[in-house]
C-alpha cells in the first residue's frame, strides 16, 4: 500500500507531517500534530449535496469533500470550489486512461494516494489510517473512490467514531454518498463495533 502527497505551497506543510506519519504508522504521534480539526463544529454540520459538473456523487460536511471519480472538467471545478487537496481510493492502474497525480498537481493541489479496492483491502489497518487522516484535514479535501461506494464505507466509519453523528445516520449518509457493498458495510459496522468506546 502507497501513500503519495505532492504539496504545491506551504499551506499543506502541517498536512504533510501529519500524512506522512499516517503512512509509517505512527499512529499516537500522527494524534499529537498540531492540526486543529474542530470535531464538535464539523459533526454539527449536515452533509449536503454540492452539484459540479464532472464530479459525480458529490457532497461536502465541512472541509471535507467526497465523491466519485472526477473529469478533467471536474477536478478544475474542484480547484474552482478552493479544494487543496485530493485524495484518492483508487489504484493508480484503475485510471490507465490518465494521470491523476500529474493533473492534479498541474492544478496547484496536494495529491494523496492511499488506495483500496475489494474487501480483502479493507482492513482495520487502513480504517485506522483514513481516520487519522480525515482528522488532519484543516483545508479544503476531497477525496474519492470510482462510484462513492469505497469512500461511503470510510465515511461511515469516520462519521460515526470521530463525529459522534449516530450509527443509524452514518449509514444513511454512507448510502447516499454510494455505498452499496453488502461486504464493505458488514466490515464497516463491525469495525465500529470494536471500536467504538463511548
């Protein structure tokens, strides 16, 4: 598994640390950062449909933006809405058609790579790894699988552990961003499960 981040200025500096801790694992360390991800005030905050042409399935609660896999057309659509950075599910291969990093980064964003596909990938030791991401976000990310299904599964997770929001309306926001996968919501809830110390 790779994790790859280009950041174009100084803004993504703290992101980076705390990214790049993520992808060694260092995951009590990663919590230290000083990047302050208001939880109280982004849990507080509905999910709701953004339309943008060329980005299908998109939404946003807060600074974090979610999604299918975006167009040419869409990724500039993105930079116009002051996303920073994109984050993608997706394995480099699943997109021979283009190269995302390199689009992407010719538009001036950070460029995150942490991908997954199939259940067999999605482990509690990648859910570890996309919650502490999703807790550095500071700026403007959006991040995407193909279809919202992968990105519904770590939402949910994400939602319900980090946010507090309910497990009921995790799942309901989970649905609605594209997950479908009978697989990937059983892995989901059980991780939830077991984690889950309130």
């Amino acid at each position: 598994m790779t994790l790859l981040l280009r950041s174009p200025g100084v803004y993504a500096l703290a992101v980076n640390c705390a990214l790049l801790l993520v992808c060694q694992g260092r995951w009590a360390l990663a919590q230290r950062v000083e990047l302050k991800y208001n939880v109280a005030s982004a849990s507080a905050r509905s999910l709701e449909s953004v339309k943008r042409k060329g980005v299908p399935r998109l939404h946003r609660a807060g600074d974090v933006y979610l999604g299918g896999q975006p167009t040419r057309e869409g990724f500039a659509a993105l930079k116009a809405l002051g996303v920073k950075t994109i984050v993608t599910m997706r394995h480099q291969a699943e997109t021979p058609e283009f190269n995302e990093q390199v689009l992407v980064e010719s538009l001036n964003m950070a460029f995150v790579r942490l991908p997954w596909a199939g259940e067999h990938e999605l482990t509690d030791k990648l859910l570890d790894k996309y919650r502490t991401l999703l807790r550095s976000v500071n700026t403007p990310t959006f991040v995407h699988c193909e279809i919202g299904n992968r990105v519904g599964a770590v939402w949910l997770v994400f939602r319900a552990l980090d946010h507090g929001v309910s497990v009921k309306q995790s799942l309901k926001e989970a649905k609605t961003i594209g997950l479908r996968s009978r697989s990937y919501r059983r892995i989901a809830l059980q991780y939830i499960k077991q984690n889950d110390t309130q």
